[in-house]
C-alpha cells in the first residue's frame, strides 16, 4: 500500500498538535490510517461484505475513537442473539486488514489458533484506537483460549522490536515516515520484555508477522474460509454476544449500539 505522508500528517491536525505526539501515537496513527484507508470506498467492491453506510471516510471521527462513532450512522439493528459472524457483518466490515492477516496465517499452515488471533487482533478498532492490544484482548478474553487473547494484548507491543531470527524485521515504512530514531513509549517496552520473556511469546510474534504483510490494497477477502474455524474455536454464547452476563458483554453492547445516551 501507498502511504501519501502529507494526507496521513493532515489527518493528525496543526504541526504544533503533530509534534507533542509521542512517536508511538504517531506510529499506532498510522497503523489506524492504513486500516481505514484500506477499507475505504476505493476498494470496497473486492470484498463480500461492503462498506457499512453508516461510516463515512470524509467525516474522520475523534482521534482515538472507532468508526463505529462516526456521525451520519445509520446502523442495521443486530439480531437478538449476535454472533461473531453478526458483528463481522454488521459492525466490522469490510474489515480487510484482519481478515488478510487470518487469511495468511491459514495459507502458510499457521495453527487454527493464531488464524483466529489474526482475524481478531485489530477488530476493536471499531469501537477505540489507544492500547488497542490491552482493549482487543479484553473484548475476546471469555470467548477464546488464553493463549489468543494473550497473543491480540502484546501484539500491539511487539510490532516496534524486530525479531529477526524467527523473520520479523522492524516495518521499514516506519522509518520512513518518523525517521530512524523513533523510540516506543516506555510502557511498550515494558510490555516487550515481558512478552519476549513469556513461554507464550509466539503467540503475540506470529500476529506481528502476519500482520505486517496485511495491507496489501489488491487482495481479494472473505469472511467465508474462518466460518468453520470461528465454530470451532470461539465459545459463541447461545443468548448472543452482550447478553451472556461475561466480562465483556458490555463491550459487546457498546459495539452494537454505540449510539445509546447512557
Ligand atoms: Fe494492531
Ligand atoms: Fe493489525
């Protein structure tokens, strides 16, 4: 993908606005600015599920808030009893960055597991931008092996620490955008070390990896090759996401309607 530096700096507001931001704000704004430019209009006819028409790309919500709190919404009501595939469908889409990142995982044998971390490591995008990893993690926590929710927490640390003997080298593009003396806030690095250290490091490393290759503004995408993996693998509530009383359900609230007063 292209990335027009002067467009991306424009989203972020005055110079003087740019330059108090912390290299790592800088660096997850654009991680979010790709994200939104690949799901946008220009490319929504290669993927089944459309741009939801409720969001528009040339009114940008707040900075740290999701798309799912943009104004002109005009959301589909879910069904009683949402499921994950409902709120793909419904509140996720078109949702290309993550289902490129699952549809790599799966094409290079990667285990079922870590396809479904692709697929969810960003989706919480949606709803928030800062930290995350820590909010994505939180949302999925009742409904996934911890080793998935585990892997969706550090990823958003790891992608800023090269790991070259296992083929993750630091995304070059960042280089280019903030220089090469970008440094990550303080409290990635402590996330860094603890997950380097963490008999579940892969997990978090095998989403950077499959992340970094997923933003590929040609590639063709479908929710349809994860459906048999989702049954298997995520412990779908019957009463549907939001009303199983876990500790999330109120997330899972917040995403299908955003728009209540209280
Ligand atoms: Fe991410
Ligand atoms: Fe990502």
């Amino acid at each position: 993908m292209k990335i027009d530096r002067r467009k991306f700096f424009g989203t972020l507001g005055t110079s003087a606005a740019i330059s108090a931001m912390s290299h790592h704000a800088r660096a997850e704004a654009l991680e979010h600015y790709m994200i939104e430019q690949l799901d946008s209009e220009a490319h929504a006819e290669d993927t089944d599920a459309k741009m939801l028409d409720f969001y528009d790309p040339e009114r940008p919500v707040p900075r740290g808030t999701g798309r799912l709190f943009a104004e002109n919404k005009n959301l589909t009501p879910m069904p009683k009893a949402p499921t994950l595939a409902d709120f793909f469908a419904l509140r996720f889409a078109p949702a290309r960055h993550v289902l490129q990142s699952a549809q790599r995982a799966l094409a290079t044998d990667q285990p079922e597991r870590t396809v479904l971390a692709c697929l969810l490591h960003d989706t919480v995008l949606n709803l928030v931008k800062p930290d995350h990893g820590w909010w994505g993690a939180q949302l999925y926590e009742p409904y996934v092996d911890e080793r998935v929710s585990w892997g969706i927490r550090y990823h958003q640390a790891l992608r800023f620490f090269p790991d070259p003997e296992n083929g993750y080298e630091y995304p070059e593009f960042y280089n280019r955008i903030f220089g090469e003396d970008y440094e990550p806030d303080e409290h990635l690095k402590l996330a860094y070390k603890f997950a380097r250290d963490h008999k579940w490091y892969m997990e978090a490393r095998l989403i950077t990896m499959n992340d970094e290759y997923s933003f590929n503004d040609e590639a063709k995408v479908s929710i349809e090759p994860f459906i048999d993996i989702i049954g298997r693998h995520f412990k779908q509530p019957k009463e549907g996401l939001g009303n199983d009383n876990t500790a999330s359900s109120h997330m899972w609230r917040t995403i299908a309607n955003p728009n209540r007063p209280l």
